[in-house]
C-alpha cells in the first residue's frame, strides 16, 4: 500500500514526538488498514496487523531508527540506559541480568536485518557507555549483590496443579500458548529467538512421534547421525496417544493456530478469537520480558501464585 512510504518518511526524526501526537498517527495506521482489509471498525489494532501483515509504527520506526543510527548516538543512549534500567519494582537488576542484557543488545544490532558490524564492548565509539556499566557492576560488587538467586525446581505437585488448571487448557489460545511455552522452557533471551522453524516432528525407531530442536547446518556437519539422534531424543517432547493433554498434539495444534507469514515463535494470543477461527495469534511477536514473566502469570491463573519455575534447556511434558 501506498500510504506506508507517508507514515515512514521522516519517522527515524519524529519518533521522539510526544505520545499524543504518535497516537494520532497510529489511529490513521488502523483506519488504512481497516480500508484495504475492509475489517469492521471495532476490529482490535493486533488483528489488524495481523490481518495486513504489517508490524506497528512504532515497530517501524525503531527498525528504522537502528538502520541509521550512529554510534555516538547509541553511546549515549546506552549510557542513560544502563545507568537507570530497573525491575518492575524499581530495584537493580543482578550482575548476570545487565550482564546477559548488554549482550542481546550487542547481538540485536548485529542480526541480519541491521548488520551493523558493531561490538558493544569494544569498540573505541562505546567507551564511555561502557564506564557507565563497569561503574554499575562495580558498586553491585561492592553492594554485595553478585549472587544469583535461583528459584527452586517445580515440586510434581505444583506440576499437577499446573497441567490440569485452565491455565494450560490447550482448548483456549491463553492455555495453549501457556502449555506449549512450559513444555519448552529456557532463559528469556533464547524463547525470543526461537522461530516456527526452529523446531522439527519426527518419529522414532518404534514409531513415536516426537519434538525436538532442528539442528543448523554447521551442527550437523560436525556430529555424526548417531550422536545426532541422541541428541534430540534427550531434549525430545514425545506424543502421548489418547492423552487430551499431549505435549506433542498441542506443539502442532499452536502451529497450525500462527499466522501463516510468522516470524517468530510466540506471539500475543488475539483480543478476541471466534469458533472456527483458523488464527489464534496477533502478529505481534511476545516479547524478551513478557516470556520472561510466563511462570508468573500461569502461576497466578492455576491458583499457585507462589510458584516459581526452575529454567532449563531442555523439551519437556
């Protein structure tokens, strides 16, 4: 559509524009998208996107915005960003979070889509960014806070409690993703990476089907199929047959359930889903902090809101 270039001219300046007037902007977004996919006015802004294919402006404008940005003005932005992130409750984060934090920024740049070519941590145009973190870790140090608290693992009665609950009723877009995100569970950055694609189907030698990690073609020319296929059955997620509750049937029901042009592999269920709806999710991809706090809210929605869930990397039911 023509009226994309209209809103994208410029938007890399104006993007720093108060809210009220990007809002504006966003109601004419959704009223072209209303026209060209000829959806009813009371259709949610994440369906439309859905409907079109097209991310937010706000998403645009960040994309474009990280196309051209320089490094001295990413410098300085880091330097105000590391010097004041905080939780949701207004404290410091522990070392290894702004450690592990500083490092998906350094990544994020360098994907594809951008390829700045760029280190974070060393490159000359970043020093002063980079005081500012050392300074932070620094004073955690001193503070005492350079322990990681760990939660402890999930006991086999939360884990009841957990499956049959409607929190991970694989009959709701909610529950579904719910149920499919426990059954793979890792750290935040690397659910946010995870695409359609990064997940493969196969049987066994007795036949069972199974879910397991793709391997990425430098894996696979440096193991043998052997090792290979241990591999993937001891991080596999198999098929219960006439379980309501199979790990694998849901695995391919929340697939099917994706838009069909999905990046990645979570995304927002839709405002509002309908019987016979072949799409259960927005284009909206979730992101880094929404995954990170999954076990929360499942916990608050099955009734055991102490619940904390252990992180690890492995496919699980």
């Amino acid at each position: 559509m023509t009226v994309l270039p209209l809103f994208d001219y410029g938007d890399t300046i104006y993007r720093s524009a108060c809210k009220g007037a990007l809002d504006h902007l966003d109601v004419l977004h959704h009223s072209a998208i209303r026209f060209a996919t000829n959806a009813p006015y009371r259709t949610h802004h994440c369906d439309l996107y859905s409907l079109a294919n097209w991310p937010s402006l706000e998403t645009r404008r960040n994309i474009h915005w990280l196309m051209f940005v320089s490094k001295p003005e990413l410098n300085s932005l880091l330097r105000q960003f590391y010097g004041s992130v905080r939780n949701t409750k207004g404290q410091q984060y522990a070392i290894s979070t702004y450690v592990g934090l500083r490092a998906w920024i350094n990544r994020f740049v360098n994907d594809p889509l951008y390829s700045r070519a760029w280190c974070l941590m060393k490159d000359n145009e970043f020093t002063t960014s980079n005081n500012v973190f050392s300074g932070l870790i620094n004073s955690l140090r001193r503070a005492g806070q350079d322990k990681t608290e760990h939660h402890p693992a999930i006991t086999n009665e939360d884990l009841e409690i957990l499956r049959k609950s409607r929190a991970m009723d694989p009959n709701t877009p909610r529950g579904l993703l719910n149920k499919v995100w426990f059954g793979r569970r890792r750290g935040k950055e690397g659910l946010r990476k995870l695409t359609p694609q990064s997940f493969v189907v196969k049987r066994d030698s007795a036949g069972t089907k199974y879910v397991t990690m793709a391997f990425n073609e430098e894996t696979k020319n440096h193991k043998c199929h052997n090792d290979r296929e241990r591999q993937n059955r001891r991080g596999a997620m198999f098929e219960e047959p006439g379980n309501a509750l199979c790990p694998v049937a849901s695995f391919e029901a929340y697939l099917s359930t994706l838009p069909e042009s999905a990046k990645a592999f979570y995304h927002h269920p839709r405002k509002s889903v309908k019987p016979g709806d072949a799409v259960w999710y927005s284009m909206e991809p979730s992101g880094v902090n929404s995954l990170g706090s999954m076990m929360t809210r499942i916990s608050e929605e099955s009734g055991t809101a102490t619940l904390q869930v252990k992180q690890d990397t492995s496919i699980d039911n």
